[in-house]
C-alpha cells in the first residue's frame, strides 16, 4: 500500500464548533460496513454534502457491494460545505473519508458519483481538498485513480480529463470487476497506465486517456471522441446492466445518520427502468430495460429494512413507481403488515390518471399532504411532440379523483422551451392550472375551500444526450424569461403559484449537457473564481462561468442554443446506453408530426435496439395491459 493508514480525526474535531452542522463530518455512523484491515482500499464520494449524498440509493448499492467483497474495505465521503471547506484549507487539514477519517488521497481507488451536470465544479473542490491532482495526466503512480459513474455519464466529455475511467451504466457487478482488475495489477506491480489500459477491457469502462477528440468527420465545433491510434480499445463503450435485477438486494441502505437527511426514510428500489418513451427525457432512455422486482421480495425487503435501521417511513422508488405490474397488490400488503407500527409507506410520484390517485390513497392515510402531477406541457399538441401520452381528460379525472378523496393541495410540473412550443402553449398552461382550481372549488365543500392550493412549477427544457430531442437547441434565455413572464401574466388567479426555474442555471446545465472535451477548462475556470455547490440556488453565480468563458472566448448561449445537424457525429456517442441512432432519428421524427409512441411494456416492441445491443430484455412479473 502507498500509506500506512491513519485516523486523523483528532485533526478535523477542532473545527467542528466553528461550522454550520457539524453532524456532517462526525463517523461511528450506526451500520456502516467498512473493514479497515483490508489490503485494497476504496473510497465512495457523493459531490455534495452529507444530507444530500447520504440517501442517494446508487452509493448505497456499490458501497455494499464493494463491502461484501473479500479483502476489500470501501468508506465514503462527501464534499464538505463552504464553511468546512474554508476551515480545512487554512488548518491544513485534507478530505477525509468518513468512516476511518482516513486522508482520501491514500485511497487505491476514489469513485465519485455523477448524478448531474451541476456538480462538475465540486468533483474539482473534493478532489483539491483531498490533494489529489484536478487533471488525470497530472497524476503520478502514487495519487488513487479516480473513476465517474451514476446517472449522468452519458456526455461524460466535459469532465473526462478530470477523470481516468468512467463506469457507464450499472455498476453492482462493473464497479467489482474494476475494483479486482485495478487490485490484480497494482499487486502485480503495474504502472498506472498499464492498469488503465487493463480497466478498458472491463466492459462498461471508458478510460478518455485511451480516446482522443477529432474533427476528421462531419461534426460538431465540439468535436468526436475516437480510440487513439494503436490502442485495443472499443469504438463504442456499451453500459452495463443487471439482467437479473431480481436477485440483487432490495435493501441498499444500512447506515442510519446522526443528522436529518433530505430523503429520510427507507428506500427500497421496487423496479428499475421505464419504457413511458417521454422524448425529452434521458433516464427513460438509459434505465431501459425495464425490470421489476416481486411482491414477496419487496414486502420482505420493507420488514428487513425497517428492522436494521428504525424508520418510521418507506419509500417505494423507481423511476415510475406506480407502474409496477402489482403496485395494488404490494401496497395493500405493506399496508396489512404495517397497521399499528406507525409507519408510513410513500411512493415519490402518481401517474396521471385514476390509478395514480388510487394508489396515492393506498399510502396516504389521514395524512393527505398534497399530490404532484407532472403534465409537462400545456396543450395536447405539445403533449403529443414529446409522447406525453396523457389528455387533459386524464389530469381533469384525476384531479376530481384527488380532490373528492380528500387532498386540498396540487402541484402541476410543467416545461418550458420544448421544441415546437409557441406562445399558446404557454398560456395554455396557466389555463390548465386555472381548470384544476375550478374542479377543486366545484368538488370541495364550500367549508373546505380555504385549504385549495394549486401549484406550478416550470422547468427549463435542457437538451440531453441519447434521447430524441439530442439534436435540439436550448431556448435562448431571454427568451425562456420573455415567456416566464407571459405564463406569469397569464394565471388570472392569486390561489395559483406559479414558481418558474432559474434561467441562468439552465443555461449552463444545457452547456455541461451538450459540449465536449473543450468545456473541460470552463468548468476549471469556474472553479478557479469560487464556483462550487452550483446546484443550490444561493450559491451559483452565473458571473463565476462567464469570467471563466470569456477569458476561453467560448460563447455559453452559442454552445447552448445551437442545434445540431442530424447526420453529423455528437460529442457522446463513443458511450452509448445501448439505443440505436436510427430509433433516436425516428422519434425525432415522429415528434415533428406530433405522433406518439406506445410503451413497450404495454404493447409491442418500439424497436429501441436496448435489449438486443445489451443482450438484456424487460422483466415484468404481472400484467400491465
């Protein structure tokens, strides 16, 4: 090993009486599985603070994974917040790992997650804090490797020279192969570049520093990422998945924290992957395939669960919850079981319709806080350009569903700046809104109206990567305020609220999310003036990325507006989540004759080209026609 290990929190303690919540920085954690005797080292960071990273099910499921291995001790950490971050620097006092506070930089191996574009400058404050070089080819034979996974790899180019390997896709049994792969040539006594070289053939594994960026073909300004001469590398990583979903725990989460987290409950994965085919959206995409787990594993999983960490609520998560085969059926048991406890069982969103509200009343209770429904545009035929597949019909009855059960309070997801939109759709947004309240007034008991809230919450349309509307342009962003405000003046009705995304951030999410190697410096640059935690509102400064751009003489609204021709090479298709381009040009297609697509889980094949590229297939355990 490169350190001897070391426990130097005696080091950090002084300045927890000087920061906000010091219970972010406090190991012993009931639950945590670490093995500090273990010869190969890793160390799990979530780019954001300790409330924030802990829940995140990802972590979990590879921080146990990596744990159950022989040999192998795998602790976390997170990035400290501003005021930590600022007593450690001038304490001289590096990031350490959380459970043996132990320096991370003495780790064999570093793994943050990317669960966003938003965290790019804070993979740069963690890997600074720990002392680690920001650039993989700075980095000498004594520094960890650091590798990327999680939810958004697929443009991993903007960041990849911060990194030497990326996990794309499911990383339970990737993250293990890698892990056994990296320890077989350190103790063979490789160099890091022949252990890089020996990842690439890990399959799921981007190494960047075996690819380079060309402009030989048809392209972007941004470029296309292709293997270096002379190396055995693929021309297009595919990302992992678990054909066998069923057989892997249900139950991610054994540590309980000392502090409230954001998601603090228990939460137990009941399905991975959703075939709804909403064309903006990159998880419903690169989740595929679909795959469930059974009523008896679940219910099970609950009672376990429940059992090693004392919560008094659980969270039925997925991507689409309310779309498991026997969602009526796990309910109805989970509630059965949990009479008399105490404890509460949530699922994270309704479906649009009857069945949705059904199952929200399944988990509520008494206790009836408010529903979320997410139209995503105004009118039908918006709906229909980006395959919603639901009418206002759909939301009329559900809300009437909602409201006559007992709920006051609803909130409406909407975007803004979706291809095709026009100011009617727009308005046509407030009207909805306006029609959800009118069905709340008619159907609430005049003694009752008080409490009616209905709510609207507006997004910003961010092109992605490997979903249909890739090729698009973002709104430019005084034109996204210019219809904020139209939509403002368009809800007559002071019991709506109208919340609308910050602008600005989407404006730099759209640039993360459709650049290439070349944004590497601009997001370093950002770093340099004080960008960090640029997902919190309070914190993100858009000045910090335009000082960055113009001293690179990049365009930031250049970079997000542009939209690119349909047959030239893409910065992110040397990593792929398995679909095929020729689907991708078909739906793009089919949304600009505002034709929808069926779910393939409820009806025929939409020939994706998902499950036969990865050797994989949807695993339903009931019937969802």
């Amino acid at each position: 090993m490169r350190y001897v290990y070391e426990d130097r929190f005696s080091e950090l303690e002084p300045l927890l009486a000087r920061v906000e919540k010091p219970s972010r920085y406090i190991d012993h954690e009931w639950g945590t599985k670490a093995k500090a005797e273990a010869a190969y080292r890793a160390c799990l960071i979530y780019p954001d603070v300790y409330e924030v990273g802990l829940p995140n099910q990802g972590l979990a499921i590879l921080y146990a994974a990596l744990n159950r291995e022989e040999g192998i001790s795998c602790e976390r950490a997170y990035v400290p917040w501003v005021d930590m971050a600022d007593a450690m620097r001038a304490a001289h006092v590096p990031l350490l790992s959380l459970e043996g506070a132990a320096p991370v930089a003495s780790f064999d191996v570093v793994g943050f997650h990317i669960p966003h574009e938003m965290a790019a400058t804070n993979y740069l404050e963690a890997l600074d804090l720990a002392g680690i070089p920001l650039l993989a080819a700075n980095r000498s034979e004594d520094d960890p490797l650091v590798i990327g996974g999680g939810p958004s790899v697929y443009n991993p180019e903007p960041i990849a020279p911060f990194f030497d390997a990326f996990l794309i896709g499911e990383g339970e049994e990737s993250l293990v192969e890698v892990v056994r792969a990296h320890e077989r040539m350190r103790d063979a006594g490789a160099s890091r570049a022949e252990a890089l070289r020996s990842l690439s053939q890990v399959p799921g594994t981007y190494v960047p520093a075996l690819y380079e960026v060309r402009f030989d073909e048809p392209c972007t300004r941004h470029g296309f990422t292709a293997p270096c001469a002379g190396e055995a590398v693929p021309d297009v990583v595919y990302k992992r998945v678990v054909r066998d979903f069923g057989a892997t725990d249900p139950v991610s989460q054994s540590i309980v924290p000392f502090t409230e987290l954001v998601h603090d409950r228990l939460s137990i994965e009941i399905l991975r992957g959703c075939a709804r085919g909403c064309r903006f959206c990159q998880a419903g995409i690169t989740y595929r395939p679909v795959r469930e787990r059974t009523p008896d594993q679940i219910v099970a999983a609950v009672s376990r669960g429940l059992a090693a960490t004392g919560y008094d609520e659980v969270s039925l998560t997925s991507l689409s919850t309310t779309d498991h085969s026997c969602c009526s059926e796990i309910l109805r048991r989970l509630n059965r079981g949990l009479e008399g406890t105490g404890v509460s069982v949530s699922i994270p969103s309704q479906r649009l319709d009857a069945f949705g509200v059904d199952m929200a009343l399944e988990v509520a209770g008494e206790k009836k806080g408010g529903l979320t429904f997410a139209p995503e545009a105004g009118s039908q035929r918006l709906r229909d350009i980006i395959n919603k597949n639901v009418t206002e019909d759909d939301l009329d009855r559900a809300c009437r569903a909602a409201f006559e059960a007992g709920w006051r309070r609803v909130k409406l997801y909407f975007m803004m700046g979706l291809p095709g939109e026009r100011d009617e759709d727009i308005v046509a947004i407030a009207e909805l809104a306006e029609r959800v309240l009118s069905i709340a007034r008619e159907v609430v008991p005049k003694g009752q109206r008080g409490g009616i809230q209905v709510s609207v919450s507006v997004s910003v349309f961010i092109p992605k990567a490997h979903t249909p509307f890739q090729w698009c342009g973002q709104l430019d962003d005084a034109e996204v305020r210019r219809r904020q405000k139209l939509l403002l003046e368009s809800v007559h009705d002071r019991a709506i609220r109208v919340h609308c995304h910050d602008a600005s951030t989407s404006l730099i999410e759209a640039v993360l999310s459709r650049g290439g190697r070349d944004l590497a410096p601009l997001i370093m640059g950002a770093w340099r003036r004080g960008a960090r935690f640029d997902a919190w509102s309070d914190q993100f400064s858009l000045e910090r990325w335009e000082a960055a751009a113009a001293e690179l003489g990049i365009d930031l609204r250049k970079v997000a507006e542009e939209e690119f021709p349909l047959d030239v090479r893409l910065p992110w298709e040397h990593v792929s989540p398995g679909v095929s381009r020729g689907f991708l040009l078909r739906e793009w297609r089919r949304a600009l004759a505002g034709t929808t697509t069926d779910d393939c889980t409820r009806n025929s094949c939409t020939g994706c080209g998902i499950c036969p590229t990865l050797g994989a297939e949807n695993v339903l355990v009931g019937d969802r026609s």
